[in-house]
C-alpha cells in the first residue's frame, strides 16, 4: 500500500515534466523557424527590406503610388516670371475658405519677386464626386482660360467660397466679358473635368491630405502661409541655387 501511494502521488510531477518538455520542444520549433525565415536557400542573411515584403509578391492595385514632386504640365495655369528660377506648385480648393485667404497672400509674393518666381495652380478637389462645386467651379475656371481670363475668374470665384453654383460661375463670366452661351457650353460639358481628376491623382500620390499646400522648387509649405513665410523660403532657395552656380563656375 505504501508503494501505491507514492506512485500516485508522483504522477502529478511526471505530468509536470512531459508538459514542461512540450512547452521546450515547441519553442525551439517556432526558434527555427524564425532561423530559416531569415536566411535564404543558400544561407545567406537576408536584408532587412527582404524580410519585410516577404510574402508580398504583387503590389497592391489600391495604392496610390508615391510621388516626390508635382510635375507642371503645358495644361497648368501659371502666372509670373516666363525663365523663373522659382516655381510656386499650389494645390488649392476653390470650397476652401483658407484658400480664399491665400488668393492676396500669392499676389503679393508674385509682386516682390516679379522676375524670379511663377505661380502654378493644381485644383485639388477634397472629394471623387465630380458633380460637387469644388470640381465645377475649377472646370469653370478652366473655361474661362480658353479666354485668357484664368486669374481673373480664379481670384474671382475666390471671394466667396460659400456660393459656387452654376448662376455664379455665368455671372462671373459674364463680368469678365465671355460669352455666355459658349461658356455654358464648357460647362455642361465638363471639358477640363479629366484634367483636374489627373490633379487629385497627382496630389494622392503626394499624399496631400489639405489645401492649400505649396511646393517650392525642393521645399513645402503645407497650409496657410504669410509673405514672410514664403519670402523667408524663395530666399534661401534662391541663395543655395546662387551657391550652386558659383561653385560650379568655379570648377
């Protein structure tokens, strides 16, 4: 009786063991695992970037690819110097208010640096939906740039952000002395439609999350901005490209 005893009372600890013995095993499984995982068929370490795209053969159709810098197309509009060594990309929302607050802020930069900046627009609508006041009113100002009334319509619509609709986008023009039954035609036809959607593409690509946001020449300035701001910015661009012209004349 004695020896039963002892034999039942040391089951729970031969228990204990195998269980502890299970857990060991497990563990140097999942080690060599990691192991193999991070060594190729030869065994050579992998790079850190392999390691982490392993398993992900194709890229993703979704993804917005990833842009560095807006590119100016001969369809943007521009004003400002025609040989400028410094070029103001803003993207804007003609439903933004902060926008609207921008319009006298570029003007007057244009004014300080009349032979050295230019200012190109990128319409940058915050939704898809075409139909929405922000896509027509930049169709309609587009519109108006068969006309070379671009700026004037564009500063125009700006005044007052809170009231884009069709009778404001014929009245505008009717000020500026285009002819109604043509630019009605623009409009319904939604012309410039494909280029302004190129632009939100564009700007997704950028990861642009706002307006306004301006890129000048290499920097950015995300948000609204002073003179100060964008004067402080042209100037050290401008300071670096006279560096980079004196060294290389140099050499």
């Amino acid at each position: 009786m004695e020896s039963r005893y002892r034999i039942l009372s040391s089951r729970p600890f031969q228990i204990l063991s195998l269980v502890v013995l299970a857990g060991f095993l497990t563990l140097g499984l999942y080690a060599l695992s990691v192991i193999r995982d991070t060594f190729d068929v030869v065994g050579n370490p992998l790079q850190e970037s392999e390691v982490k795209i392993r398993g992900t053969d194709t890229p993703d159709p979704l993804i917005t690819p990833t842009l560095s810098y807006p590119r100016v197309s001969l369809t943007d509009p521009v004003k400002g110097a025609s040989n400028a060594k410094v070029t103001i990309i803003g993207y804007e929302d003609y439903s933004c208010p902060h926008c609207s607050g921008m319009v006298d802020v570029m003007n007057d930069v244009l004014e300080l640096y009349p032979d050295t900046v230019r200012y190109v627009i990128k319409e940058y609508p915050p939704t898809d939906n075409i139909e929405d006041s922000s896509y027509q009113a930049a169709n309609a100002a587009r519109c108006a740039d068969r006309y070379g009334k671009f700026w004037e319509y564009h500063d125009r619509l700006f005044i007052n952000p809170f009231g884009l609709d069709s009778v404001t986008f014929l009245e505008v023009a009717s000020q500026l002395g285009i002819p109604s039954e043509v630019f009605q035609s623009c409009l319904d036809q939604q012309t410039y439609i494909p280029l302004i959607k190129d632009n939100v593409t564009e700007g997704k690509g950028l990861r642009i999350e706002g307006t306004p946001y301006y890129f000048i020449n290499d920097q950015e300035i995300p948000g609204t901005a002073t003179v100060l701001d964008f004067k402080t910015v042209i100037d050290d661009v401008l300071s670096k490209l006279d560096s980079s012209n004196t060294n290389s004349e140099s050499n």
